[in-house]
C-alpha cells in the first residue's frame, strides 16, 4: 500500500485538525469530520473562529470536504484523529471526546484501515485505551505486524501535533513532525503521508509509545522549567530584584535555558504534565518534580494578584471597589484561545479584594465567555478610569502601542503591572 491511495479523513477540526485537514486538501481528498455542527456550518462558509486559517486559505484547501455526518466517512480507510484530551476536576486524563470519536471511527472500520491519533496522551493510551475501543466496535483485531491483504485486523499510528497556535511564522509543514505506526510497514507509510506535507522534515519514533511518551514530556519539561523560573520570580521579589534583569544577565552564559516566569494556562502545558503523572502514579512512581512544578505554575495566579494589591497599596490606592482593567484574556498572545486561561485565576483572586474588574481582550470572542458577574469583558476601555491596570498577555496591539497608550486608560493616580515583561522596568510600576 502506497500513502498516495489511502483515502483520509480528519476527525476533530479544531487547532489541531483543521489546519492539518486543510494541509492535506491542497494535494489529495479529505474528508474533514467534526460533531460540532456549528462549526463545520461557520467553516463551510470559510470561517475559522480559531484564525488558524485565513477565509482564503480555508476556501484554497480544495480537496476538503466538510462534515458532521458520519456517512460521509464511509468510503475512507485511513483516520487521524484530532479531538481534545483535557483533564477533570482532579486533574485526571478525561479521555471521553478520544474514546467516542474511537467509537466512531471503530463503526466505519474496514479490514486493512488504519486509524492515527494526534491528541496527546500518555504512553499506552493509543493501543490500549483506543485499541481497545476500535477492536470492540469494528469486531477486527488490531494487528502489531503487517497481515495479508483482507485479514480481519485494522492498524494503528501516532503523530503528535506539535502547533503553536497564533503563531503565523510556525506553520504546520515547518515543524518536525513525529511518526510512528504499529508495524513497521505501516509506521513507513504513515511516515510517508506525513512526509508529503511537511517540508522540513519528519521523524520516525521507535515506537507508538516512544512516540507518545516523547509528546508528553515534551510539554512536561516546558512545564517544569517554567516553574523553576517561576519559583525564582517569588524570591527575587522578596530580595528586592528584578528578575527579567536577574535572566537576561544569566542568559549570557552559552547554557542558561531562555525561560521566563509566568502564568501557565491553555490545554496543553498546563495539562499534558498529568496525563504523565497519572500514568506513573499506575505504575507504582509518585512523581514528586513534575507534580511541584504543576503546583508552582497553577499557585502563579493568586501570587500575581497579591503583588498587584501591595504596589496599589504603596500608592496609596483604596482597593474598595477599585477599578482594575486587565489587558487580555486569551492563555496566551496573539490568540483567541481562553480554555483554561489562568487570567479567569487572577480575576477571581482579584474580586476577592473586592476590586471591580475589567477586562479587554480584542481578539476574543466574547459570546464564548462565561465570566463572573462582577467583571465585565469591555469593548473598549474608558481612558482615565482605572487605578491598576495589568499587562496579562502580550498580544501585539498592547504592546506595539507601548505603555503611554496603555496608561491613558489610568486615572492620575494609578498603577501598571506588566506580567508579561513585555515593557522596560522604568515604564511600568512592576512586573513579574
Ligand atoms: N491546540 C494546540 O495548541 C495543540 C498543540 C498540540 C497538541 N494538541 C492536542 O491536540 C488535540 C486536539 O486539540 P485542539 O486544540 O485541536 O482541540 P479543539 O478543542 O480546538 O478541537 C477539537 C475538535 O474536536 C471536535 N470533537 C470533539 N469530540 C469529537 C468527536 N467525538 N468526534 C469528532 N469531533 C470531535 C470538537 O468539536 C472540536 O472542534 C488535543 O489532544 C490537544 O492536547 C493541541
């Protein structure tokens, strides 16, 4: 079998699955496939609420063809699966949106067909937890070497998404994707249909596992690192020292990692470490690094809000139903992105100070928002209303006007955190 006469279809068309859909489209047939009929109606139309894609590059990507409708699957034979992996209240792997869009894949399934996944998961989750699922819905067995042709078996890959959403100078074709496949015949076509998109390059892992194993860690140590920064943000303050001065003179050093303290949100940094976890604690290991710097980072928000509160203090602000406005909402810039955006954490902690909260995220949609009644998702700031303002995320449009535009939205007395250290020392009042 040849990558060129697998018939494909992508399931799942959100980050992840639509760019890769449209990646495809522009040199073979796809069938993209979502559950979510709203959003095949809006990307039908050429619309991508994500902005991934462009009106004109959606409508270019001309071998796409768009879908809620199972049916639509049914003359394909070789699945990538795209669908979202997010945690529960306990921080534990919610495999529910992976294991039903297994079971719709598994009900399509022919002998010979073979089923990628993309969503990140931890090390075995792709042959036993989908596997499992595929081989009970299709009634084939799932083959670790290649059989003959008409056997009643089905295959298995995985290639992790490695995408930088809002990140337009990264596309998906310019990063190194990782292959993998059940047997090695299959993992040499699968690399091959990857292959034929990707122009810098791909990479054959060992092995399904070593292919999801390397996924996951490659969020966990980010995840990590970051927290290491993190930790020293908290004592650099105490000594009365800036830290983006403290890193920017360590970094001189050919081997000092480039991280930078923050806020870690979204649904992959700050999510992926558990999937880990969760794996090593069924394995008998209790992770102590991992799981320290998971409670670092999510510890960031309240910590961010209390420096907040003491520079409004020191300048002699009334936190009383103080106005605060905060800039950006999105987890990260230049993205439309607020799943589990660790802004919502600052504005909750915020509240508590019983301050009025503001918040101004031009690239967000605010009918997606649920927000605390007390705050309010503004269309436009009003100049001279505000006694703190905060620099949450550094989209482009706040920081390419600087700070003089941002601080005519202070009353005369007021203070400008920047989180994101996106402005000199000397503009701002503070910054983590
Ligand atoms: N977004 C990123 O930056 C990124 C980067 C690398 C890896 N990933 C991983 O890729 C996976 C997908 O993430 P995403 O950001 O694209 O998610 P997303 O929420 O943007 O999109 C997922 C899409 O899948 C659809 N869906 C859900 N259940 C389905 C089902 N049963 N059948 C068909 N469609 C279904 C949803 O309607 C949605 O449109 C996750 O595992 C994520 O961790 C994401």
């Amino acid at each position: 079998m040849k990558h060129e006469e697998l018939n494909l279809a992508v399931i799942g068309l959100g980050y992840v699955g639509l760019p890769l859909a449209a990646e495809f489209a522009k040199s073979r047939r796809v069938v993209g496939f979502d559950v979510d009929a709203v959003r095949v109606a809006e990307l039908q139309r050429g619309y991508d609420r994500t902005f991934e894609l462009s009106d004109a590059e959606l409508l270019g990507a001309k071998g796409l063809s768009l879908s809620c409708d199972p049916d639509d699957l049914a003359a394909c034979d070789c699945y990538i699966v795209a669908v979202p992996t997010p945690i529960d209240n306990s921080n534990r792997p919610d495999l529910s949106s992976l294991l039903s869009a297994s079971e719709l894949v598994g009900k399509m399934l022919s002998p010979g067909n073979i089923v990628i996944y993309e969503s990140t998961v931890y090390p075995g989750s792709t042959e036993e937890d989908c596997g499992t699922v595929l081989a009970r819905c299709s009634g084939l067995t799932y083959a670790k070497e290649t059989m003959p042709v008409g056997s009643q078996v089905f295959y298995l890959g995985y290639s992790p998404e490695r995408i930088n959403p809002g990140d337009k100078a990264r596309k998906i074709s310019d990063i190194v994707k990782l292959t993998s496949g059940s047997t090695p015949e299959i993992a040499n076509i699968i690399d091959d249909l990857y292959a034929s998109i990707i122009t810098v390059g791909t990479f054959p892992a060992a092995s399904i596992r070593v292919a999801e194993a390397a996924k996951v860690i490659e969020n966990t140590q980010r995840d990590v690192n970051i927290a290491l920064i993190n930790e020293l943000a908290v004592i650099f303050e105490k000594a009365g020292i800036d830290t983006e001065d403290v890193l920017r003179a360590a970094e001189t050093k050919w081997n000092f990692l480039p991280f930078r303290p923050g806020l870690v949100g979204g649904h992959c940094i700050g999510v992926d470490p558990y999937y880990l976890t969760h794996k090593a604690m069924q394995l008998g290991h209790n992770p102590e690094i991992i799981l320290a710097g998971r409670r670092i980072n999510e510890e960031m928000s309240a910590y961010i809000s209390s420096r907040v509160i003491k520079l409004m203090l020191r300048h002699d602000i009334n936190l009383l139903g103080a106005r605060i406005l905060i800039l950006g909402l999105a987890y990260k810039e230049n993205c439309p992105d607020t799943r589990n955006s660790k802004v919502f954490d600052v504005i909750a902690s915020l509240t508590d100070y019983k301050c009025k909260v503001d918040v101004y995220d031009p690239r967000v949609d605010a009918s997606d928002i649920q927000l605390n009644p007390n705050v309010t998702l503004v269309e436009s700031p009003t100049p001279a209303k505000y006694d703190a303002i905060i620099l949450a995320v550094a989209h482009d449009e706040f920081v390419s006007k600087g700070t003089v535009n941002i601080r005519r939205y202070g009353k005369p007395n007021h203070v400008l955190f920047d989180l994101k250290y996106a402005f000199e020392k000397f503009e701002t009042d503070g910054r983590l």
